[in-house]
C-alpha cells in the first residue's frame, strides 16, 4: 500500500478545511517547499498536492510552486485543483507532475475529458470520486451532482483510467476515520480498481486498517498536521 502524505495549498501556505469548507479553514507555519522536504526525509516520494483556489475558479494558481517541488526534492506529485481542460493538462505535463486528478472535468465536460485521455492515455491519470452520500460532488465539494459513485467509476473504466481517490466528504479534515464501508463496497463491485482512500485519518491504527484491506494507497493530511500520527510510524507501513 502507498501512503501519501497531503499538501492543501492556498494563498500560497499549506491548509486544511473541514468538509471542503473555506469558512473552516487552518493555516499551518511551513512553506509547501519546507513541508515536501520533511516528507522527503521520512523516506515519502509521492506527495498529494491540492490547489484549493484552482478547485474554485478553474485555473491552475500554483505553478511556481510545483515547479520549486519538483527542481529541488524530484518528488514524485500527484497534483489535483483547477484543471478544467487540456491546456492545463499540457501545463502540468511540462512542471513534471507525475499523476493529475481530474474530478469536475470527467463530470462536467466529457468531450473534453475524453479529448485528455485519448491524447495523453489513461495511466497519466487519477479520478477524484468525491462522495457525499454515494453521489459525486463536483467544484471544489461545493456542487453534489446526480451522478451516482458507481455510475461514474464505469464511465471512466470504460475510457481505460483504473485508480480512483475516493473521498467521503462527510469525513474530510474531520480526524473521525476513514468510510471504510465506502471502500469496500466499492471494492467489491470493482475487483480491478486501484483505489486511494482519502478523508478522515485520524491516526496511526486508520493506516494500518487500511493496510489490511488491500487498498491500493491512502492520502493522509490533517493527521500529521495535528501530530495525531508519527511520521517515522507512518513510514514503516508504506511509502
């Protein structure tokens, strides 16, 4: 299993919300640069980042800071927020990120969508599946659609994209644990998906639940933030 550490950005400082919430916001004293390399020295090579702001108005707002990760740590980024079309695909490409995390896009606009996979092929690609009682949620968690989870994870298969991060918005930034029933009901509907658990760690003990059930990775955020989880413990699990 992977374990992901998180980095929510916003105004340029690292944050954490509850439930998608920008009216429960945290800010935290390191600088994302600072904060991948603590990662970094753990033995963590894969980083979530998220752009909060690019999840509101559609646009990438984080370049030069993605570009500063990538030049002086080469960490592998996973990059999520704001991407709404091709040419923010093609910007990603060209700071290095690794995996891109299309959630609203795969939504809201499938032409271009498929346009995006059938240009830079599936693997590139992770699909936020954002839940709020089994229905997707979209733009930033700030829209729940009528899509239902199940519904959307076979659309996607279908074009070849076989990772999900799938995320109980109920539980996000809650430090209540993880919606394990979410995940394995959707295991067992999905045998060949990978999925990365995200939303609600609260500690060490959530991580290793999640070990057990053969997930494919876990992002965990506020945890460490909070110092709920030790990152030398967290490391001896997964990387």
């Amino acid at each position: 299993m992977i374990v992901i550490p998180a980095i929510d950005i916003y105004n340029d400082q690292i944050v954490r919300l509850k439930k998608g919430d920008f009216n429960q916001i945290t800010y935290y004293d390191k600088t994302p640069l600072e904060q991948v390399k603590l990662y970094k020295s753990f033995g963590f090579n894969r980083i979530h980042i998220v752009d909060l702001a690019g999840s509101k108005d559609g646009k990438i707002n984080i370049a030069d800071t993605l570009n500063s990760i990538k030049r002086e740590t080469g960490s592998m980024i996973e990059f999520g927020g704001g991407i709404r079309n091709i040419e923010s695909v093609n910007q990603l490409i060209d700071l290095g990120v690794d995996k891109i995390i299309i959630g609203s896009l795969s939504i809201k606009n499938k032409p271009e969508f498929e346009k995006i996979i059938s240009a830079h092929g599936s693997n590139k690609f992770i699909i936020a599946t954002d839940v709020m009682n089994n229905m997707v949620a979209v733009s930033g968690w700030m829209e729940t659609t009528a899509t239902p989870l199940e519904e959307h994870i076979k659309y996607c298969l279908s074009l070849g994209v076989d990772t999900y991060l799938c995320t109980d918005i109920s539980k996000d930034g809650m430090l209540s644990g993880l919606n394990f029933s979410l995940y394995e009901n959707t295991m067992a509907e999905f045998p060949s998906i990978n999925i990365i658990a995200s939303g609600g760690v609260k500690d060490i003990n959530d991580i290793k639940e999640t070990a057990k059930r053969n997930l494919y990775g876990v992002v965990i955020g506020k945890a460490i933030y909070e110092n709920k989880i030790n990152l030398k413990e967290l490391s001896e699990i997964g990387k």
